[in-house]
C-alpha cells in the first residue's frame, strides 16, 4: 500500500514535468470540451476575464467576489455539453491518486493539482460525489455539479500559498476519510434521523453536505485572518458585523452561486432537503473558524467522556453536530497527517502566506504585527511544538479515543510531533499511539 501511494505520487508528478501540453492534451486534435473548459476557467482565475473574483481597495476593504452576470455568461460560453471526457494521458496521470485518495489517509494535493491543469479540487470533489454514488441517490445534475465545482475552484486564488485549491481538496480527501474510515458516518447515523427517515438515503445527505461543507470552506479566501478583515474594517467585516467574516463569506458566496439556474445541480431535492442540506453546510462551514476551536474541543471531550472509549455513538442532533463539525475541524488541519515532508512543504508555505499578511499590516501601519506574521520574527516553522502541545494534540487525542478507526491520521500527527520536538531539542508529551 505504502509503496503504491509513493508510486502514484511520482509517477504524476513526474507525467506532469515531463510534457504539461502532452499531458492535457493541449497538443492533440483530440482534446475534449472538457479540457478547454477546465483551462479557461483555470486562466480566468487569474485573469480579468472573472474579475473580480477577488478585489480590494486601497482601504483594505473587499468587494463582493461573486462571478458578475457577464463573468457568468463567459463561462456559460465555454461551458462543453459533457465534461465527463479528458485527455486518456492525464486520465492516467491522476486516476492513481484518485484511487489512493478513496483508501489512504494520505493524498498529495499539491502533485494531483500539477497532473489535474491545476484543478485538484473539482477533480477530487467529482471523483469522490460521484464514487459514493449521490448523483444517482439524489437525482443530481451531473453536468451542473461538474459546473458547479469548476466555479467554486476558480474562487481558491493561485495567489494564496496555503489557502487555495489544493488545500481545498487536501480538506475535502480528510473529510471523506474520517467519514468512511474513521468510524464518523457510522456515529452520526442516528442522531441525524429527523433529517431522514430511509438510514441509506440519511447516510448520503450527510455525506454530500460533508462533502460540499469542505469543498466550499475556503472559498474566495483573501489570504488573510479573521482579525487583520476586523482591523482594516474591511467590507466582509462589516458585513458580517466582526463575526467569522472569512467564514461567512466562504459559505454565503458559494452558497449564492447555487441561486444559478446553470449552477444549481441539487433541484431534485425537495424544499426540506435544501433547507436542511443548508443548515448543515453552514454550521460545517462556520466550525472552521478557530475561534471556536476552544469552544468545540470543550464539547467534543465532554462527549467523548460521557461515551468512554471507542464506538462512540452520536444519539441527540446536537451530538451528532459536534462530531460532524469535528470531522471537517480535523480534516482542515489535515497537512498534520501527512508524511514529514509533504506536512513541511505546507507549514513553509502556511509561514510564507502569514508573512505576507505581516507586510500588509505594516503597510497599513497597524500599531503591531499579528503574531508569527512578521517576517523579521520567528514563524510558524519556529513554533510547531507549542501548537501541537496546545492546539493539535488535545484535539487529535480526542478524536482517537472516540473514534479508534482514526488511528491512519492520528498516528502521523503524533510522528510529525515528534519530528518537531527532535528538531528544536524539545520533549514530547507521552502519545496515545505509543
């Protein structure tokens, strides 16, 4: 298994280095819609052709980032009658880490977005709905849900170091496994029976809207925290009156695209359905802001103390709830449970991207540089042991008591731990997977 995951991984990588325009088919005759489509959107990303996907002002604040009816009427344009075809040398290029996405708890995003023409999050997000087989539950529109997902792509900017596409896709792989292969699904199954009465259909609906919650939860990210939006009173800010504003937004807008007629792949839900499906992306979506990961570790333990150890089961909403918001918690930290070097190449760029937040402060002359964001100062590379004392470990120590099954993800977040303590001379805790 080991082997076949590194396997995939390179050989994509290395598919992807050795002829890019062969690889996509940019070269072929027998390029398909759906490769053009994909490189448009991808360009437009970056292009005025969807601009502002995101925009701000001089004075910090940020306009709406929705796709204008024009930017929309473009993409419609483009948009091929099937996007179910692409090149049969990228197909296998990335169909491999597809394949390890389903059953391994590691995945590199980073390579399947160079083998996918920078679309690992439609990509997996495809791969995954469709294998799980919700097109066909839910009567979904498989051509709009294709759309759908190449919109919501085009909203994770390329400019973002950490928060963009293949951070998206790392979330929404983390999301699939600590539902499937975590125990999570299993758990939640009957607290969530008002949702649902038929227990296939219920599992489903929960996992479309897991699904959905994590592909969405970045959406139109600017790259920067919570405070600096509340600091520079910036447009989503106050808007959203200081609570949650990134958060807040990633969900309204995505949810905004859904009011598309062209976009909106979920009609054949009834009313109820759509409704609850919201509520439930919505509470997902908002559990990512860490503010509240105090809060939501505090009820998580006192759950998984009232239920002991292993085979946890969320009887009430409310428990289920908690355990849902933890599954996408602990899916948005993911880059902890992958091997040692791929978890670096994120904390470097998760440094790079706080840097450039610093250098913004100080140009709008902010009295103090958010902590770890000045570039000048230790960052986040120099302080990984605090964070896992603190934040991390409670949180996956938890997760692993309540939900043993967990132990693939659990287990690499207690080994790159220990690689941080060797790295600063530091002792680490006693680990529950020892």
């Amino acid at each position: 298994q080991k082997f076949f995951e590194v396997f995939a991984s390179q050989a994509g990588a290395a598919l992807a280095a050795q002829d890019s325009d062969m690889l996509l088919g940019c070269a072929s005759p027998r390029r398909t819609a759906c490769d053009d489509f994909r490189q448009s959107l991808t360009r437009a990303a970056s292009s005025a052709e969807l601009q502002p996907l995101v925009t701000e002002t001089s004075g910090g604040s940020s306009s709406s980032l929705l796709m204008s009816p024009m930017s929309l009427k473009k993409v419609e344009r483009r948009a091929p009658d099937s996007c179910q075809g692409l090149h049969p040398v990228a197909r296998r290029a990335f169909q491999p880490l597809l394949e390890v996405a389903w059953s391994s708890w590691e995945i590199d995003t980073l390579g399947l977005a160079e083998v996918s023409g920078n679309a690992p999050l439609s990509t997996l997000a495809s791969y995954l709905i469709n294998r799980h087989g919700l097109v066909e539950m839910f009567g979904l529109d498989a051509h709009k849900l294709e759309l759908y997902l190449l919109a919501v792509e085009a909203g994770y900017p390329d400019s973002n170091q950490y928060h963009n596409r293949s951070h998206g896709a790392s979330v929404l792989h983390f999301t699939h496994m600590l539902l499937t292969h975590g125990g999570l699904l299993d758990a939640v199954e009957v607290g969530l029976v008002e949702v649902m009465k038929e227990p296939t259909r219920r599992r489903g609906f929960v996992m479309l809207a897991a699904m959905l919650a994590a592909t969405v939860h970045d959406f139109e990210h600017l790259g920067v925290s919570n405070d600096f939006l509340v600091k520079t009173q910036s447009e989503r800010a106050i808007t959203y009156n200081d609570r949650s504003p990134n958060e807040q937004h990633h969900v309204s807008a995505a949810w905004r695209l859904l009011l598309k007629p062209e976009l909106n792949f979920m009609e054949s839900l009834s009313p109820e359905e759509s409704l609850q499906l919201r509520r439930l992306v919505v509470d997902l979506v908002l559990a990512t802001d860490m503010a509240e990961h105090g809060r939501l570790l505090e009820d998580f333990q006192g759950l998984a103390k009232a239920e002991g150890d292993g085979a946890m089961r969320a009887a009430s909403p409310r428990d289920a709830h908690i355990v849902l918001k933890i599954a996408i918690k602990c899916a948005d930290l993911g880059h902890l449970a992958l091997g040692w070097d791929k978890h670096l190449r994120w904390v470097h760029r998760l440094e790079a991207e706080f840097f450039q937040q610093g250098d913004r402060e100080k140009q709008f002359g902010l009295d103090c540089v958010s902590f770890l964001m000045d570039r000048h100062k230790p960052g986040v590379t120099e302080s990984q042991v605090g964070f896992f004392d603190y934040m991390v470990l409670p949180l996956f120590r938890t997760l692993l008591k309540a939900f043993p099954q967990a132990i693939g993800m659990v287990r690499n977040v207690e080994t790159n731990y220990r690689h941080w303590c060797d790295a600063h001379g530091d002792v680490a805790t006693v680990s529950a997977t020892a």
